[in-house]
C-alpha cells in the first residue's frame, strides 16, 4: 500500500468520462462515477495502487502458480491445487462470465483498470514485495476474477467431515447418528417463517432399495476442522434500536490476513450508490449499503464435496465401473513451472465425479490430509 495518495489528475484512455476520487480521514476513497463502466475501471485501478501484490499473490496461490515465485519449497501446494481443480473451476466460472452481458462488461472495465495501473508503474515503482522477490507483476485477466471467485469457493468449503461421519454411522446405526447429527434441527431455523403454506406438490423422492454404505476403516483421521469456525449474522428491528432504524450486523467469519482481505470502498454512479467493502481481484461492494437495505454474506457451512469408492476393472488401473459400464479413467497433465528448477509435469486421475484423490499429495495438505477418503473420487 503505497502512503502516498495520487491528487492529480490521471488521464486513461479506457475512460468514458471523468471520475473523481476523494479520500476521507480514513483512507477510503469514494469514487464519484458518470457511468458504470468507469465506475469499475477505478475500483480496478484503486485496488491495484493499494494492493497489487496481494492480488496477484493470492490468485497465483489459488492456480497453483507459486512455484514461479518461491521456487521448489511451493510445489507440494501447487500440485494439490491443480489436482482438486482450481484451473477447471476458473474455467467453468469464465463460461458463466460469458453469459451475464452486465457482469461481463463491469469485470472487463475492472481489469482494464488493474492493467492501466500496472502498465504506469516503472520496474523502481514496483510494490516492495516484486522487489523483494525479484519478479514483475503479470497483466490482470478475467481468468484471475474467476481464481479469485474459486479462491473464496475453496475458502469457504474446502473442508469436510464425511469421513468421520461415515465411521461413526457404521459404528453406531442410524439411530444414534440422527440423534447429533439430526437434518431437521430446530434450532436451524430459515428465513422464509416456518408457518408460511406452500401451494405445489413437492417432488416425491425415490428411495433405494439398499443404501450402499462405504467403507471407511483403515484411514486414520489426523485433522479437525476448527469447531469454532462459522459465520453469523443478526438484523435488529428500528423498535428496539436507539435510532429508530435497522441494524444489520454481519461477521464472515474468514481467516484473518495481513493485509486484509477486504478493500473499503464507497462507489457511486447513477444508478448506484453503495459504501462497504470489495474483494481484491472482483470490481462491486460484497459486503454494505445503499440508501434503501444492508447486505451481508455468511458462510452456511453446508456439506458441498462427497467422495466416491472407484472399482477398478484390473490392476492396471485404466477403467473404473459406472451404471454398470466400465469407463475410462482420464488423465490431466498439469505443466508447474519451478523457479530456478527444471519444469514439472504432475498427472491427475480424473473420473467423471472428479479427480482421484492420492496420498502423495493430499496426505501433505495439513488442512486436508487424511481427514478425507483418499483412494475415492472427490466431487
């Protein structure tokens, strides 16, 4: 973060008109837009004069990419971002991009922004960390918006517990499993009120005639997910607020960084007015206000990944039983580049659930490791 606050004028030819910027006692800029477009051409612009190395850093991390910077000491983590799917998520992420005409047009305006400031920097105004490090930042790319969109995905679900759940049901029956673990707890209370009357016949679920039931023995449980991890959040009503109005109070619950992974910021153009904070690397605010609601984002810790037992046809390994075919086991090659290292290429078993999970890799992840069903398919 440079100390230094940028008071001229700054002209980029990406621009449609002129935006001004003022900065407040606390250092947030309020940008002052006539349209959308520029609106997020110098949100982009803004984040990367404050944060630059923080964005790409993270994004680098998020692809498996830090091999490039640090060398060798990174590829155990680089591998097992490739090989859970981060590149294939962001790409799957760029296809939805590309459907969402608005949301296309605001992120190409944000990293037009990113780029206009890094192409302005000379290799002595590089951010301490380039220098440090000795290498120079790369242009900003819709593909970096999606690493950070998987990033936060990853962040936010990338731990699991089926594991541990599977061992206990086995060991115990159903019955005293739904007695901790019961799905229709009272105390998960949703926002639609429980009283409201529903005017459709549901989908009726078909039942199978036998439950196939994993086994889980022999894989040892070495982490926990931090039983203190959660999100929360609370809406106060203005008949019981000093002011008369709302309180919306909202608490992610994210790992605490330094610098922050949030970006406060106060964004304003015709049609739109909000004031909370952004995420370095996606133009918009995540998290504030507007002159009519509050919004915030809370993690509902749900059960996103499930793992799947692989029968092989043989011990060669090349195919694996489905709806009773046999279907052939893909392989991706990742390329990882190594700093002041020969190139690595790191194969991935890929089923049509996802990829195959290994010891090799996954058994080094202390976040990961054994706490899931290594040898099984992770979707």
């Amino acid at each position: 973060m440079s100390d230094n606050l940028p008071n001229q004028n700054i002209f980029a030819e990406y621009l449609i008109d002129s935006v001004n910027v003022i900065w407040d006692d606390r250092r947030v800029p309020h940008i002052f837009a006539n349209n959308e477009h520029d609106l997020f051409f110098v949100q982009g612009y803004l984040h990367a004069f404050d944060r630059l190395w923080q964005m790409e850093f993270q994004v680098m991390a998020a692809g498996g990419r830090l091999s490039e910077i640090i060398g060798h000491k990174a590829l155990e983590y680089d591998k097992f971002q490739r090989r859970i799917g981060m590149m294939r998520g962001a790409k799957s992420v760029l296809e939805y991009y590309q459907q969402d005409s608005l949301m296309l047009s605001s992120l190409k305006a944000y990293t037009n922004g990113v780029n206009t400031y890094i192409n302005s920097l000379t290799i002595d105004q590089y951010p301490i960390e380039y220098k440090l490090l000795d290498y120079a930042p790369e242009q900003w790319t819709l593909r970096k918006c999606a690493l950070l969109y998987m990033y936060m995905a990853w962040e936010l679900s990338g731990s699991t517990n089926d594991l541990a759940h599977t061992k206990f049901l086995k060991e115990f029956g159903m019955q005293d499993y739904m007695e901790l673990y019961d799905f229709n707890s009272p105390l998960l209370s949703p926002i639609i009120p429980r009283e409201t009357s529903w005017d459709f016949e549901p989908i009726k679920i078909v039942k199978p005639e036998k439950v196939y039931m994993s086994d889980p023995y022999g894989d040892g449980i070495k982490y926990k997910p931090n039983p203190n991890n959660g999100s929360n959040n609370f809406a106060l009503s203005g008949d019981r607020t000093k002011s008369g109005l709302p309180i919306l109070a909202n608490d992610p619950h994210l790992n605490l960084t330094l610098p922050s992974i949030w970006y406060e910021n106060h964004l304003v153009a015709p049609n739109l007015n909000s004031y909370g904070v952004s995420l370095l690397g996606v133009p918009c605010v995540i998290i504030g206000y507007n002159k009519d609601i509050a919004w915030g984002s809370t993690n509902g810790m749900n059960d996103v990944m499930d793992f799947y037992d692989i029968t092989y046809k043989d011990k060669s390994r090349k195919e694996y039983l489905h709806d009773n075919q046999w279907k052939n086991i893909e392989l991706s090659i990742e390329k990882i580049s190594i700093r002041g290292a020969k190139t690595v290429f790191d194969t991935t078993y890929m089923t049509h659930h996802g990829p195959i999970m290994s010891h090799d890799v996954f058994d080094k992840m202390p976040r990961f490791g054994s706490a899931v069903a290594i040898g099984r398919a992770m979707k």
